[in-house]
C-alpha cells in the first residue's frame, strides 16, 4: 500500500494525522479520480459514524469536492455498508465513509467507494495518492455556477433497513435479543431492523455522545454484552463496531461466537440451501485452525487471502464465491453486499438459528476453536517500516516455527490501520504458544520502538 491509505482507507488521530487541510485535498482529489468530469457534474455522497470529529472533516471533504465543482449529499450518521448501498442504489458517482471503524474516538479516517460500492483497488488509491501527495495533476478549481452543491439526503437509514430486510426470507417473532451499538453508527438502524422482522430486543451502548464510541462497548469489548444475556437469559446477543461493517455474537452462556464461527455456521446453511456459490468460503491466514479442519470433515472448500477485507473481497470477486470474511467480524455476503456488513451478518445468524430451531451454542459447537495467543507490541512508525528486515525478528519467528513444527503455526504481521505489529501463535498446547509468543513480542519491543 502507499502511504497515505492503509488496508481500510486513510486513518489516524483526527485533526493532526487526519487534519481538515488533508480531508479537503482527498475531497479535490475523489472527484477528478472517480468522476467524469468532462461530461457531467459529479456526485458524491459522504456518511460518517458518531465521533466528535466527524463534521468537522465532513465539512472540509466537503468543501474539497464542492470546491472543484463536485455537487455533495451528506447522509449523516449511518453505518458504512450502508455507504457502500447507497452510492449505487443512488447512483452517484463515488461516496466517501468518514470513520476510524473500531479505533477510539481521538480516530478518524476517510473510507472511498466506488460507483458500484465497491472500495478503491490499489491503483486508483495511488493515483489519488499521488495527486495529494505529489501534487502530480492539481484538480482546477471553480468559480461562479460551477461551484459545487451540497444538500441532506433524508431517507438514508429507511432506505439501508429496507434492503436489509429483503436478505432475509424468514421472520424473528418470538426471539428475543441484545444488541450492542458500541455508541456507534448501528445505533440509528438497529433497533428499528430487527422489531421490524419481530425480535424483541434489548439495546446497549445505543446513546453516542461523539466521545463514548467503542468505549468498553461493541466488538472490541464484549463483556458487557455476556454479562447482559447471561443475566436476562438472552438466546444470543450481537455486538457491532463503531461503523457497524463488524459483529461478534455471544451465545446464550455468554461464550464468544467469533468471525471464523460465524462463517461456519453461515456456510454450512448456505451449502444445505444450495447458495454456497463454488462451494467455497473465503477466509485470511489469520483463521483458526480449526475452521480448515470442519471444512475438510464438513466438505466445504476454502482459501486464504493476505489479512483485510478488501483481499478476501478480491478473491471472492475473481471466482465468484458468495461468503467470506475474518476472525474480526468483517463477513462478506456478497449476494446483497459489497462490503462487510455487521447488522446483515446478524440477520444471517439469527435466520440459521430460527430455521434449524438450534441454540447458538450448539450451531457454533460445530468447530473446534484451536488455542490461539495475539499479542499487539506498539511500535514507532520508523519501527514499523523497519519490521520485514530486522534479521532478529525473523530469527525468533524461525525459532518459533522449529519448536511448534505441524502441530502449530506463527503469524507475525505489520498492521494496515495502527501502529502495531500483531504476533499470532496457534497450536494445540497452550501454554507452550504464551511462551513463544511472548519471546517474539519481546524481540519486537527491543528492536522496533
């Protein structure tokens, strides 16, 4: 990638990393890279979630845009798949997401789509990249009637609830579930989707106050969420990010249903119902162990892309199969999105759930979850470039490897979005992957802050 955006779009702390004066000339450089300005005036839609910084770059990527005669609809606060919808359903030109997804609320960034839904491929987000960076092709500025517009679509949540509703053949009467909004976007949409399709619902973390998204709440922190089912009795309660393209669920012992579970279980149903497009699901090297083992017993085919969403949503475009995602919570659908959707994936548990009358325990029973360590060493970011050459680094991790040999893996990676770099160990004994997980993250420390 370059460097400005990362694996999901440009991200950092708002008004510094992410400043006004970079959200205006990303604005500038959306419309002369993804619109056809010889023949029309573009069109571009911006959405964010709740943090405090959103209309503050919502105004400066909009003045970018209507600066170089871009005409803009704002669509407020909505979740990000219901940017990627729109922009087609819509069709506008491109769309922009302002959100940080599950980072705290000091984050911003800036999420572009395509016409078609679809986030930017490598290329175009050089290009852009380029033009803000190295000011290669300046975008013209306009004057007088030429000036771009802005006005406020009303109908955004309406319409992005309507079309989550058509993915579902069956209703949720009689059931009976938690949701967690991580203060986040899902807060506008959630509990209108599911009362709509007849669950009763319970509702956490649904009041954002700018500051309070992904606090303790949502996917990134669910013990909150299994304490609440627990104590009420909850068949099953799902947690969104702070853009809500994420969910996690909790069964009704309060135990975690992770992504690769979730994908099981999706993929199981959709092979018994004869949707599971080449009979194939599209994971990362970051999935369990595992899930490759129920494949193989379940005669489910997979294959594993580089981590992000936007690779497994490559794959999946390239040969047409219809499910794929990550350990996160990031599933694809790819029969009614273009992107990952949380609340969508929700649906698609839930209707499992109703169809085979099965508790989720026992749905998620269906793999074996491997004993996994995930360490996230902060490092600088000279230490973050530095990490593919560091000769120690990749001398513990051999070590590792040599130690584990079939009977475990190690995965240690550079984060797209943060600071980070992530040390995963995956084998059968436990307490063997703290210790060797720990002795990398040890070298990384030394070497890379």
């Amino acid at each position: 990638m370059g460097r400005l955006f990362g694996t999901d779009g440009a991200r950092g702390v708002a008004n510094t990393e992410i400043s006004c004066e970079l959200a205006m000339r990303i604005g500038k450089a959306v419309a002369m890279v993804l619109t056809d300005t010889q023949k029309k005036r573009p069109r571009v839609l911006i959405g964010t979630d709740t943090r405090i910084s959103k209309d503050m770059l919502e105004a400066a990527i909009a003045c970018g845009l209507c600066s170089v005669g871009a005409d803009v609809m704002t669509l407020g606060v909505v979740p990000t798949p219901a940017v990627a919808y729109l922009v087609n359903r819509y069709q506008y030109d491109a769309a922009v997401m302002i959100s940080a997804s599950h980072n705290p609320c000091e984050y911003n960034g800036i999420k572009i789509f395509k016409s078609d839904g679809y986030k930017l491929p490598d290329a175009i987000e050089d290009e852009i990249e380029a033009i803000i960076l190295d000011e290669v092709d300046v975008p013209p500025l306009k004057i007088g009637g030429e000036v771009g517009r802005i006005s406020v679509c009303e109908n955004t949540v309406h319409d992005y609830i309507e079309h989550l509703k058509s993915t579902v053949d069956c209703r949720f009467d009689g059931m009976e579930i938690a949701l967690d909004c991580a203060n986040g976007s899902a807060s506008v949409s959630a509990e209108k989707l599911f009362t709509d399709l007849g669950a009763k619902v319970h509702m956490l973390s649904d009041a954002p106050d700018g500051v309070n998204i992904n606090d303790h709440c949502g996917s990134t922190d669910l013990a909150a969420l299994q304490r609440y089912v627990k104590e009420h009795h909850l068949p099953a309660g799902f947690a969104f990010d702070g853009d809500a393209d994420r969910m996690l669920a909790v069964d009704e012992h309060g135990d975690v249903v992770d992504g690769d579970r979730i994908i099981a279980i999706c993929a199981s149903q959709m092979k018994r119902e004869g949707r599971l497009k080449g009979n194939t699901a599209v994971v990362t090297v970051m999935t369990n162990m595992g899930f490759y083992k129920y494949c193989e017993q379940a005669g489910i085919d997979y294959t594993a892309t580089k981590v992000g969403d936007r690779y497994v949503l490559e794959n999946m475009l390239q040969n047409g199969y219809s499910i794929g995602g990550e350990q996160s919570g990031h599933v694809i659908f790819l029969d009614y999105a273009t992107t990952g959707d949380g609340q969508l994936t929700a649906l698609q548990v839930l209707s499992v759930m109703q169809k085979t009358g099965k508790p989720l325990s026992e749905l998620a029973s269906i793999m074996t979850v491997y004993p996994q360590v995930m360490i996230n060493v902060r490092v600088s970011k000279m230490g973050k470039a530095r990490f593919h050459d560091d000769a120690d680094i990749a001398d513990a991790i051999r070590q590792a490897e040599a130690q584990l040999g079939d009977s475990g893996r190690v995965l240690v990676r550079v984060s797209g979005t943060e600071p980070l770099v992530r040390v995963m160990l995956e084998g059968k004994d436990k307490h063997q992957i703290d210790l060797l997980a720990n002795e990398i993250a040890e070298v990384v420390r030394e070497k890379l802050i």
